[in-house]
C-alpha cells in the first residue's frame, strides 16, 4: 500500500505514541491542588514550554485547543468579537482558506453582523499583496491567510501581509497546520497575532492542536467554563493529547530542514516521473513557493472522484483535494479562485508526502497511474 | 463480476450489497448525492438525500467489508429529475420521478461511469426479479418495483442485478437484522425524495408561481385556480368546489390554465396512447397482454396495436384516473414487456 496523504493526518512518530501512553497512565486533572493535579499540570506546563520554544512563542502565547478547526474558529470569531465592539467589523480573508477558515468567516457574516472582504490569488495560488493593502481600513477587525494552501501547497508571504496588516492595526490569524513541520515558522518573527497549528499534520495524536496567540490580542472565548487556557478557552486539559502534540512537535521542527530537503527531492521526483508517464498532466500551484511534500495536479478529461476510486482499487491512496462531511467531492474552491473552471477543478488529486515516505510509494503510483488516467477519461 | 452497488443509506440496498458480496462478486459501494444543499439529519419519510443517509450508507458498507465512495450527482439528478417533473407538471403531465431517476441516472449516468471504470454492472436493491435479462414482479407484490424498472432497455438490465428479487421486504429485514446492519429497522421511504415536506403543490408553486385559471365543468366555469399545475387528473381534494357528489380532475390544459371536472364515471378511459416504447422482452403486435398505468396501480387486460411511433392499448375494463406523462408497462403474467409513456387517453 502506497500512503501518498500526509497533509489529511500523517502517521504518529513513535515518540509522541510513546508520550501519549506514558500520560495515559497517569491519572490526574491538571486543574486539580493535590499532588496527582500538580503531575498532571507539570507535564502540561512543560508541553506548553515545549511548543512554545519550538516555534518562537511565549509559553504564555500557546492555547491547547482540539485541533486545527477549533484554534481557526477561536481565532476568527473571538478575534471578531472582541474587535467588533470597536466598530471594526470587516474581516479580509484569503479566498483559498480551508473550511475551518471559510466557514466561521460566512458564519459571522450571515449571523453576527460581520461583513467580507474576500482576497483574490493568481493563477500559483498566491494573494495579490496589492488587493491585500488596498482592502485594509480601520473598518477591518482581522485579516486571516493561511500560510501554506492544504491543497495546492502554494506558500503565502505571510511576514509581508502581517506587517501591512498592523500598519492599519488589524490582527493577522494565519492557519499553518500544514506548514509547521515542512517550513521553518516562527510565530514571533512571522510577526502574526495568532497562529493555528494540529497535531496530527505533524506526527502528534488527533485531536490536540493549539492556537498560538500573542498576549496582547483580545479574543472573545468560544467556549466558556473553568478557563483554563488564559479565560480564552475552557476544558479540562488533555494531559496526554497536549503531551503528544509537543513531543511530536519538539520533533517536527527540530527534524524540519533535513524532512524538507528529503521530501522535496522525492516530490520533485515524483512531479518528474508522472508527468513522464501522463503528459498531459497539469502540475498547479507554485512550482517555487510551495511546501516540500506538496504535489497537485489536474489530469484533463477525468473525475478526480474516479481516479480516487481506481487507485484506491490497486493500494495507492490519494486525495482530491480537501473533502467535505458527506465525502461529496465538489469542485474545490481552490482551484476556482486560481481561475480554473468547474471541470477542471473536479479532475485533480492531491499527492501529500510525510515523514514516513519512501521512494516505492512513488514507484507504486507512477505503476498504476497511466492505466489508471487512461480508464477514468472520457 | 465486478459490480457497483448503488447504496441509499436504506435497508433494501444495503442487503442487496450484502447478497451480492457474500455470492462472491467483488463489490463497491457507492452513494449517490442528489441534493444540492444535503440536510444534516433525515426527516419525515424521505429515503436518500441527507448526510446521514449517506452516513448510514457507509456504515453499512463497512459491516459489509466493501470499500465505499460518496459520488455526486447533483447536477444530472436536479436536471434529469428535478427539473423535469416541474416541467411535466406545467405541462399539464403527471411525471412519475422515481421512473425517470432510474431511467436517467441510476442505470444510465450512474451505469455508463460504472463500466467506464471498469465494473461489469451495477447492483440495486429494488423488489423485481431479473433473471437472464427478464425482469419479472418480487416476490413481494406488496413492495414490487418492476412498475418503475421497466424503462431500462435490454443493455441497461443485461449490466444490472437484482438480488432481492425472490425476497419479501419482511425478509429483507431480517437478513438486515442477523447481518449486523444498523439499517435493519429504518423506516421505508414513500416521498418523493426531493420534496421535503411533501407538499407538492407548495414546491411547483415555488418555482412556477401564481397562474390563475379556470375550473371547468361542461363548458361552464365552475370556480377557479392558482395554477394548473397543482392538479393531477383523478385528484378529488384541493378543487374547492361544493357539489352535490364529487367531483374529479378530468383534463388539464396547460395553455389555457384550464381544469376540466367532472363526475367519477367520466373519468374512465378505454384506450390508452403512448409514446415511442422501450422493450425489455420484445414481442411482435398486436398484442394480448396486461397493462398497468401507475405505480401500484391495479392491471388490465389490453390488446396492443401500433399508433405512430408508439402503442394503442385497447383496454378490456375501463381504467380510472390515467395521466398523460405516467409510464404504461406491459406485463405478461409477472413477465415485464416494455414500457412508454402515456401521451392521452380517451
């Protein structure tokens, strides 16, 4: 069997594996004054520092959330409305942001008063820096763009659009799931106000991710209860989940410039040998500014959803991009706002590598892909 | 064989995956999405548009140990489907959607895709035997579903199987039931999937507005309406009339916005024309055979005889309630013939 979806959750180190078993046998609420409490808070207090140092925050700045959709959501509403209160009530919004993104933005604008401005990308993926700048105003509450696009891999310039950001004193949130691993990131010297990060894009469990968010930033709590998470999230903290997640990102980052080297020469290879083997194969995204294991195509004529089916039939598993609850696979909204057509937009796979990636993964997809391509078109 | 199974989220499909796995074929199952905006949660009795039908389609497949993939249809469901039926209806025509799902999407959009990739057929669990390419009534004449497979050509049903054919719905469940299948006891569906509430009328009335018109009894005008559309000939409520006995939709004419009424008796029909047939087991005309005009509609002796490019079906007892746009299905015994659709009546 060829894995070739890392950016849909990557397998866990055995490190964070360990960490989370180790925890899972402790018992003990971090919240808790007793001795068994004060364990538990100590390894989460020591995973807050772990994250912390590892992307260039303050253990006072990591927010233990459940993952990547919650820490958008915490950002983009609590954000809102702690913002809109200053009769700032504009969010700018890259039109390529994934769900978690897309869909509290339209939630506030349909329920909570919130108005849009959705920013343009060019034909890479990239946000037009000038459509950014001329859409700030001192109406505008935040700005969010993600750092790397999860289906295309196009790298955003986000050091760039967050200082046009503060110039108009507008917080910039920016959705790095998938970078945090493939890219070096520093939340201090991206200089952004709150950064979404989960762990299993990185080698850590599901369901544990965090909201890097400066300490100046006001932000509205989503949910309320013990506020255990600095009063801007409440819950009791999963010890071992938390646990995991900055194990695997201690490692993730420390492993990050060798991992990037590794996967970008096997996706290079990978790009070289499938468009060997279907010409006709269109390569999108940024062919420069793009993340190392990332690999998109459109293969014209087909179904993306039937290429998935045929490959899935002979042990190589890919994606067609990010899919929705139903497992419906609709043109992807990505490709649309990078100019192509419903069809086209319909015909393309994802091929995501990780840390656990071979050169026989490759093998086995360029093995099956001509049939395959052959088959599925029209 | 490699075969598709077709999978709504309900019982029927589900088992007919099932059978077909167990018998040996390698089986994947697919859902269908045919709603544009899916709701979250089923309501009512409505069979296969939310995402939890889907949910419940997948999980099936994985009891069944099939790999499972969501594919959407939306767009050749609301054209082929939705967009028909509203245009039947301003037509002055009774569509029947479940016969035109199947004849436009389920063993043709979903049936063409499914041997491109290189599957040998499609399974479904609807209640009619297909054996040897003759499709004949279930076991269950209760649940029978022939009435609705019968516009499949002799291509489409030699790419078809049909596995509960021999089964009743009682046992369909069981099986369900011993099998693990949390679907087991799902309520059937009877609406028409894509009609929330099932107020018909109201949906038509959405899309083709207010056209008011006449309501007609021997040349007289006897009151009036929002839309012709909302009528079906053989419908008694909903006419707002007071008459003395009842009175019934005898004809619609959609130009005029006209209602014809009357009484019962002038609703029977004794010939029946169609248009241009499709046969599933052909035979030569004219032709001695049974007819039935709707779906779960009672059967009449008829003679067949060519008129056009469609048929004349002489019937031996008079029929109620027939609507232009409905399918008219030849049967021989249990034995399907071949369809078409009703084009008038007299």
């Amino acid at each position: 069997m060829a894995y070739l979806d890392h950016a849909a959750s990557t397998p866990m180190l055995p490190e964070a594996v360990e960490a989370v078993a180790e925890a899972m046998r402790e018992v003990g609420n971090a919240s808790s004054l007793h001795a068994t409490g004060r364990r538990a808070r100590r390894t989460v207090e020591e995973s807050r520092e772990t994250v912390a140092f590892a992307l260039g925050a303050r253990p006072s700045e990591v927010v233990f959330t459940a993952g990547g959709t919650e820490s958008d959501n915490l950002a983009v509403k609590g954000i809102y409305w702690a913002r809109r209160a200053l009769g700032r009530t504009r969010i700018l919004a890259s039109a390529v942001e994934h769900h978690a993104v897309l869909d509290a933005v339209e939630w506030l604008v349909a329920h909570e008063g919130a108005s849009v401005t959705w920013l343009p990308v060019d034909d890479l993926g990239r946000v037009d820096v000038d459509a950014f700048e001329e859409a700030l105003g001192d109406d505008v509450a935040l700005a969010t763009v993600m750092w790397a696009n999860n289906e295309v891999g196009t790298v955003q310039q986000v050091r760039l659009l967050a200082d046009l950001a503060h110039e108009h004193g507008v917080p910039f949130h920016t959705d790095a799931v998938q970078a945090v691993g493939q890219l070096p990131v520093d939340f201090a010297a991206a200089g952004v106000d709150a950064l979404t990060l989960t762990g299993h894009k990185l080698g850590g469990p599901l369901g544990a991710g965090a909201l890097l968010l400066g300490r100046d930033v006001a932000c509205t709590p989503l949910l309320h209860g013990g506020g255990q998470e600095r009063d801007v999230r409440s819950g009791t903290l999963d010890t071992p989940g938390v646990h995991g997640l900055a194990v695997a990102t201690a490692i993730a980052v420390e492993r990050q410039p060798a991992t990037a080297l590794r996967l970008q020469a096997l996706r290079d290879e990978l790009v070289k040998r499938v468009v060997d083997a279907v010409p006709f194969a269109v390569y999108n995204g940024d062919p420069v500014h793009r993340l190392p294991g990332n690999a998109h195509f459109s293969f014209p004529g087909c179904e993306g959803d039937s290429l998935l089916l045929l490959l899935d039939a002979r042990g190589v598993e890919v994606s067609t991009g990010s899919a929705c609850s139903s497992g419906v696979a609709r043109p992807s909204h990505v490709l649309v706002a990078m100019g192509q057509d419903g069809t086209a937009a319909r015909s393309s796979l994802r091929f995501s590598l990780g840390h656990t990636s071979t050169v026989e993964d490759v093998d086995a997809l360029v093995e099956a892909l001509p049939a395959v391509v052959e088959r599925a078109r029209r | 064989m490699r075969l598709l199974a077709a999978m709504s989220g309900g019982v029927d499909s589900a088992v007919a995956a099932l059978l077909a796995a167990r018998s040996g074929h390698d089986v994947t199952g697919v859902h269908l999405a045919l709603s544009q905006s899916p709701a979250a949660l089923r309501s009512g009795s409505r069979g296969c548009c939310s995402r939890e039908d889907a949910r419940d389609a997948a999980r099936a497949a994985d009891v069944i140990g099939i790999p499972f993939y969501v594919w959407d249809l939306a767009e050749q469901f609301q054209a082929s489907v939705v967009d028909d039926f509203v245009a039947e209806y301003a037509a002055g025509r009774t569509p029947n959607p479940c016969v035109r799902c199947n004849e436009k999407v389920k063993f043709a959009a979903v049936l063409d895709r499914a041997l491109q990739l290189g599957f040998d057929g499609v399974v479904t669990g609807h209640h009619a035997r297909l054996s040897s390419g003759v499709l004949s009534r279930s076991a269950d004449l209760e649940k029978d579903q022939s009435y609705v497979l019968a516009v499949l050509s002799p291509e489409q049903l030699a790419a078809t199987v049909l596995p509960l054919g021999a089964m009743t719905k009682a046992e369909v469940r069981s099986l369900a039931r011993s099998e693990g299948l949390a679907v087991a006891d799902k309520p059937d569906s009877h609406d028409i999937c894509f009609i929330a509430d099932g107020d018909t009328a109201g949906f038509l009335r959405d899309r083709l507005g207010s056209q008011p018109g006449d309501i007609v009894e021997d040349g007289v005008v006897v009151g009036s309406h929002d839309g012709a559309y909302a009528f079906t000939v053989g419908q008694r409520r909903g006419l707002g009339l007071s008459r003395p006995t009842p009175r019934y939709v005898l004809s619609i004419e959609p130009v005029s916005r006209t209602v014809t009424v009357g009484p019962a008796a002038a609703l029977d029909v004794s010939t029946v024309f169609t248009g241009a047939p499709v046969w599933s087991s052909p035979r030569s005309l004219p032709l001695e055979c049974s007819v039935q005009l709707r779906a779960h509609g009672a059967v009449h002796d008829c003679v067949v005889t060519p008129e056009g490019a469609g048929w004349s079906v002489a019937l031996r007892s008079p029929a109620r309630g027939v609507a232009a746009g409905q399918t008219a299905v030849l049967y021989d015994r249990d034995t399907v013939l071949g369809s078409a659709t009703i084009r008038s009546t007299t």
